[in-house]
C-alpha cells in the first residue's frame, strides 16, 4: 500500500505574486516529484484534504492533479486515492550550464573550419568587404510600396496554389528576364527558386553526385561550391584557371572523364576573368562526350562596365548539360535570400522530388513582391544605375591604386563584379599582405584562401560595391600604408 | 593566311521588326560561328568593307566586332584584320527537346519515391487533406499592417547587422514565447530562425549523424523524418509506438546504444498520442547515458483540446541532449517558411557554421514582421482562437463519424492537433480504405504509408483543422460509402 504523503513534506513554496494558483501549484507538485522529494508510489493527500490543507479552492487542486495525470506524473484510481507514478524515474543531475553532452563532444571534435574562412574575426562595415552590395542605393521606397500592396492581399493569396517550384508568375518573368539579359532559353518550368546560391549549390550537389564521383573545380574557386561538393562526397580535382577561365586542356590531364564541372564563366570567383569562348565551347563538348553535368555559377553576371554582359554559358549549350545558378542577393540585397535554378527539361521533375527531402518550399511573398519589382521595370533599372555606379566605385578604385599602390599592388584589368582582384607587387605573400591590410583595420581577403593545389596567386580580393569613393581612397591610403616595405615604413 | 569571306557566305538573314541593329549584326554572326557557316580561321572583311557592303554604319561593325572579339568568337590584331578563332569548335548536335542528357539519365535511373508518398496524386483542397491550417481565418489584416509597417522601413533595416542566426528580437520572443508555452529553458542565442521544419530536419541529420550510426524512429512515424536522417546516411532504427510514445523497452531490446533518437512527444506523427512522463524521462535517462541526442519535433504541440499543452521534453532534460525542432507553418501559414531550432549552448556556434556550409541564413523581413506579431500579442490571441475552432471542427468530425461511421472507422480519442488517427473496423487494410476513399475523392492517407517494420495499423489519417463544418461531415458521408462492405453497398 502505498503511503500517504504528510503535510510537512509537501512543504508548497511560496506563490510569487501574480502567479495563478493552479499554475503555480501544478509546477510545485511537478518539481517535487522530478527532484524526488515525492518519491514513487507515494499516495498524494484526498483532494479535500490537500484543499484544506493549503486553504485552497477544491476544484482546483482537482484540476491540477487531473493534469499531473494527463501528463503521467500521477495515477489515480477510484478508491484508491492519487500516487506518484511508479514507473517514474529520477532525472539525470543537471550538468553545468553549458557543459557539452557526450555527443555534443563528438561533433565538436569532428569539426574543422574551412580554408577560406580560417582565421576570419567579424569587422564592422570598411573597405574592402566583398559580401554586400551598395545597400543604401537600393530603392527602398519602390520596395515597400509594392510590399505593402501584396500583402494588403495576403488573405487571398495565402490560398494559391502551389507546386513547390515557387510563385508561377515569377518563374515566367525570370525565364523572360534571363532570356533578355542572359541569353538562355528556358521554360518557367526548367526554373526553380531556391533561397540562394549555397542552397542551390548544397542541395545540387547531393541531387547531381554520389560519393566518391570526381568533379572539376575551379582552382582558385569558389569555396562555398567546394563545401557543398565534398558534403555530398564528392572528389574535388582542381584545374587551373588562367586568363580565359578553367583550362580544359589541363582539366583533361588531370581527370579526363568528370562526372562534373563547377564553372563560374561570367566572373571568375576569385580572379575576375570572364571564360572565352573557345573554352565555353570545349567545355560543353567534353560534358556532352563524358555524361558529365556542367554547374554554371551566374553570380555577378549583371555587372560588366566595358562592353556588355556576356551570354550565359546555357545559352550555348546544345546537350542539355548545364545547370545554371543564380541570386539576387547581389543585385537586390541578401536579406531577400532568393535564388533560382534552372535545370534542363528531363531532371526538373526529378529536382523538385529531392529538394521537398531537403527544405519544403512553398509560394512565398517575398516572391509577389520580386515578380512585381521585375514585371514594372525596377529591376532592369536597378541594374543599370547599380552599373553605373559600380563602375564609378570601379574607376576610382583603381585611380586610387594608380596613384597610391604602385609597386605595391596592381588591380587586374577586368572591369567587372563587385570586387576585383589585385596583384601583389611588393613581394608579400597573399596571407602577410591580409595581415597587414586587417592591422590597419581594411579587409582585404588573401586570394590563397581559395586556391586548392596551386600556389599562392599573391593577390588580395578588394570589394569596392558598398564604399562610396571617399571611403575607398580613405582605404587605398590605409592599404598602402600597410602594403609598404617595413623598411620604408620605418623612415 | 586565313581566307577572307565573300559577301555571299555571310549573307545576314532579315532583321526582325524593332530588333536593335547592332544587337541583330552580333547575333547573325555569333550563329554564323557557331553553326559552322563561318569556319575557324575566316577572316571578315575589314570592318569599313563590310559596313558598305550591307549598308550599316561603320561605328556599329567596330562595336560588334569589339563585342565578338571580347567573348572569345574573333580574334583581331591591327594590320591583320579580323578572324573567326582557331580555337573555336563546333557545339556538340543539338539534343531533342526535353532528351536527357547521360548524367540526367543516371540520377533518373536511381530515384525512388519515399514510401509515404507513392502513389499520391495532387487533388483540390478537399476532406481530408493534412498539410494546411484554417489558413482562411488567419488574421491576414494584421499582418499586412505590420508588413506594410516594417516595410517602410526597410532602408534601414537592411543595413542591420546580422550573425546568421536571425532576427535577433525575434529570437528573444520566441524564447519568451517557448518559455510561456512550452516551458522551455533557453538563450535567445540556442535559437536559430530555419526554413521550415524538413529545412530543420535535415540540416540537423547532417549535423549531428555520421554514416552508418544506428538512429531510433518512431514506427509509424514521420516520413519527412526519416528520409533526412537516410539522406545523412544514418542506419534507422525503427521502435513501435504504443499508447504512451515510443516504446522504450523495446527500443532498447534492438539497439541499446543509439547515436540520436527522434521523437514527436506532443502528438506522435501519426498515431496522436502524446509521450507519457515516465517514457519521457526514461528516455532523457537514455540519452545522457549512451550519449545521443535527442531530435524533439514539436510540430503540433499548440493544439491540444482537452487539458493543457504538455511542456516540451526539452523542458525535462538535464543532460543537454535535447535539440528542440519548431515551425509555424501550422500555427500561421506555410507559405512564412519560418522554423526553429534550439539548440544545446554547447553547440550552438557550431550548429551555426554548419549551416552556413548549406545555406547562407539573413535577417529577412518577415522575421521582423513575425517578431511584431508575436510581441503584440497576435500570436498568442490567434493559437487561442484556431483552439478554439479545431477543437470545434475535430467534436464535429467525431460526432459525425459516431453517426455515420459506427463498425467502418473509429476516430481516435485523442483530441489534439490539426488531424486525427481513425482505425478500420470494416476489415479493410490501410491500402484499400485510402483507395476506396480517394475514388469517392475524399483524400484520408493510410496509416501504412507511415510505418517502417511493423504491420499496417489499419487506420486513416484524417486532417479536419482546414474544413469547415459543412465539408467535414460531407466528407464524413463519402467516406462512409467508401468504407461500407461491398455486400451492403449493392444492396
């Protein structure tokens, strides 16, 4: 039989004040019994008593017991009272705020930091960060007019359709925007939005690769396609990229039958290049020969001030070959996180399948706001004036270096991107001139961080988007105080 | 020397009305290269010739060739003229449209339909599908109003700094909100702002599961689940549910030491109960002593209609071991896209650099409009509200099926959620109810789709949170003649 609990040992703590009483005696009886001070099989007094007890309403002491047992921490049977469950276990002793549980350890242990990022302390907003684009001259206003006029709809639209490929509208007007400024021909089917480009490239990689499958990177490349493609299992091969982008003779060397090629043709990431054509069009005749898929990384492709955009690499694609990605992320801003993907014809079925394993997408307004942004023209100016400015930012960057960096360090000649990539002159390594560029607080990432097997391309990666001109000249001057030789310095 | 082209070879097909004439001239010739009309090693005519020739000024033939030769297609050197690029080579035969391509046909060849999902055909909204909400009483107003609000003040806002996580005064409410609610214990920094909860799950599968390590899944349980710890290569370890959760002692006879275990403890995906207090200990007690983590999917846990919500497992473990999982496409709308994760403190900067190796998270406008809707209230005002009318909607569901579906269909007696658990009694399996149901078009899915090792629990799935009334007992009358023994119908 078991005992009846006496008064003293369900000794109630005191009811903070606003506290509701039958919220405030559940928790009590609660932690008495995970703490043990209830032991099991101990009877609970009759509700009357316990009522009487503690000067409190019957009803609700009825209450709070009927929720104990709802939740398992008391039994209860007609005639027989309420005990505290048998089955009921002690709980572990806490551990110390913070202290990390066995698994917690493993994972832990597990975990290094990527080459690309090593190293890396968060600086507030100066030349020459690379993340943003020129935030301030986003029109904002337009933004939100068109924000405030779909979501005054949200009720109705809430109640869309939706096959998971992302708002129809907007699928159409992209396709009709990437065939205007891109050249590629797809169907708003082929096209589905995702929420940026490392989602695009995480979740491509795990559709297109099987562990162990060789694919060609970029050397130096992108480091956020390289750890999305060894996530999936994937083996990197590095190859060369020279002034027209990836060298596909030396990629033949190397591995001659990939199962895959990343490939950022428009702007080369790191180095700025832009891929020639004669090499567009090799690489697409080896994908088709091999059964390799091409991944086209399209990120900065808005963003030429000499000449105009170069045709996507998709555009020439007669295989079927090419995956192309893409982002607003730099033409509108990141907070948007929206990215696309378009896939050939026969996999689009296939894609949507794998990515609902992976993130259920779903018609979201974000996307109404976007379509509409495309459909009125903003975004096709947006673009324009961003060019312009850019190419301004561009221009007296390089004037700047011109004057202030000779023989320290020459920016490439492409004029392209939101960075651009400079050469160092004074006989620094990549990761010395980063050090000494970060002591006089300007961010200027070393262009080794995203080298793989080649050596050092001595060179820092300058973002100039989000700097207005008296920042950047501001920059320059810091850089060359930092880029000096030591002995100079000293004079 | 390379050959130079006669007029007749580079004959210019007509340009279209309103094409731009320098647009046209780059076209024609960039096809004429590509098709092969113009060989490699051609020279075009110098550029004032060929200007006459087809009666365009000069200026336009030198942007175009200066447009070709950037892209790679010509070369051009002065005193030599221009020629079509040695290195140019034909693109491959043009595909038929749609063909998969040979890589395309490998990732074909290998895809298999998750179990749960096989066979499933889309249909209009009708009784009794499960994914959606009473979306049309969600307090669309409110939310255009915040959104309109917040949008207005986008210019600024998207400057804010952000360190991957979220919205930062949404993290703290939702803490808040968690504390209050679910009586969950944690930082605003343990929180991270996800996609959704299949984003959740499966960026936590690769987070926390080596290949091959053994995890325990509640059979039946939930699909979505169990494909994001597959696709993390973890060996599942299905582990019956009974009417008090999963069954520990079983568990613990196929596998004593997991790596991790999942568990739905609100209201088990599928079967609806809710994990009783003595298996929700034992199986804290598990985990801390094998090492693993605990996965609690929280899905659901706001609607309870009997009772109070059960705190959170989270709230119990002492051990650190729980990784809680939460998403407001059900208490809201789906198409916000907007989960949780908390996380252990020990792990919280590492589950962070994880996520940015699969998706580059920011601060999005409607994380500021949610922090706004659950800080003035909203939130809470509408769970009570959809309460209120699910617990309406699931009686009437019940008393309609007391009526009309008495020896076919038993609705379960859990009163929770935004669907319900309903076992056969007419003899038919899983498989055939579903089917016979679907041909009367009312969708219930079969409780076999969600079960791993264990036999066909013979019961439907029915979700009645979306259907008003009306629909619900229509439905019920069409699944009562989908359900009667063929005998009786004939009579």
């Amino acid at each position: 039989m078991a005992k009846t609990v006496s008064p003293p040992e369900l000794a109630l703590s005191g009811r903070p004040p606003g506290r509701g009483l039958a919220g405030w005696l559940y928790s009590e009886l609660r932690s008495a019994i995970l703490t043990g001070r209830l032991t099991r099989g101990t009877r609970l007094p009759a509700s009357r008593d316990f009522a009487r007890l503690h000067g409190i309403a019957r009803g609700t002491v009825v209450a709070v017991f009927e929720r104990l047992q709802a939740e398992g921490y008391v039994s209860s049977r007609v005639g027989r009272g309420t005990w505290v469950n048998h089955e009921m276990l002690r709980t572990a002793a806490p551990h110390a705020a913070g202290a990390a549980p066995e698994f917690a350890r493993r994972i832990i242990a597990g975990y290094a930091r990527p080459k690309a990022l090593r190293g890396l302390a968060a600086t507030p907003p100066r030349p020459f960060q690379m993340g943003k684009p020129a935030l301030a001259e986003f029109p904002a206003r337009v933004w939100a007019r068109l924000a405030a006029r779909r979501a005054r709809r949200l009720g109705a639209w809430l109640r869309l359709a939706d096959d998971g490929r992302g708002y129809r509208p907007l699928r159409e007007a992209l396709a009709q925007h990437l065939g205007l400024t891109r050249g590629i021909h797809c169907h708003p089917d082929q096209v589905s939005l995702v929420s940026g480009t490392q989602q695009a490239l995480d979740v491509l990689a795990r559709f297109l690769v099987q562990p162990g499958e060789p694919v060609w990177m970029e050397d130096p490349g992108y480091f956020g396609a390289a750890v999305a493609l060894q996530n999936a299992g994937a083996q990197l091969v590095p190859v060369p990229v020279d002034r027209e982008g990836l060298s596909v003779a030396q990629g033949l060397e190397q591995l001659a039958r990939p199962r895959g090629i990343y490939l950022t043709p428009a702007h080369q990431f790191p180095l700025g290049v832009a891929m020639s054509a004669a090499r567009r069009l090799q690489v697409l005749e080896i994908a088709s020969r091999v059964g390799a898929f091409i991944i086209e990384d399209d990120y900065d492709s808005e963003f030429r001030f000499e000449g105009r955009p170069l045709p996507a690499l998709q555009s020439l694609d007669r295989g079927s070959t090419v995956i192309l990605v893409g982002t607003f992320s730099k033409t509108l801003f990141p907070a948007l996180r929206m990215g696309y993907v378009v896939m050939p014809s026969s996999l689009t079925d296939y894609f949507l399948a794998f990515q609902h394993r992976t993130q259920l997408c779903s018609v979201h307004l974000d996307q109404s706001i976007l379509c509409d942004f495309i459909v009125e023209g903003h975004l096709g100016r947006h673009i324009r004036r961003m060019r312009n400015l850019y190419a301004g930012r561009l221009a007296c960057l390089a004037e700047s270096a011109r004057r202030q960096l000779a023989g320290l360090l020459e920016i490439d000649a492409v004029r392209a991107g939101l960075y651009t990539a400079a050469y160092l002159e004074n006989g620094m390594t990549s990761a010395d001139a980063e050090r000494a560029a970060f002591a006089l607080e300007v961010d200027a990432l070393a262009l080794d961080r995203f080298t793989f097997k080649r050596e050092d391309p001595r060179g820092l990666l300058l973002g100039f988007a989000a700097f207005d001109e008296k920042s950047l000249r501001q920059g320059v001057i810091q850089l060359a105080q930092a880029l000096e030789p030591r002995t100079a310095r000293r004079r």
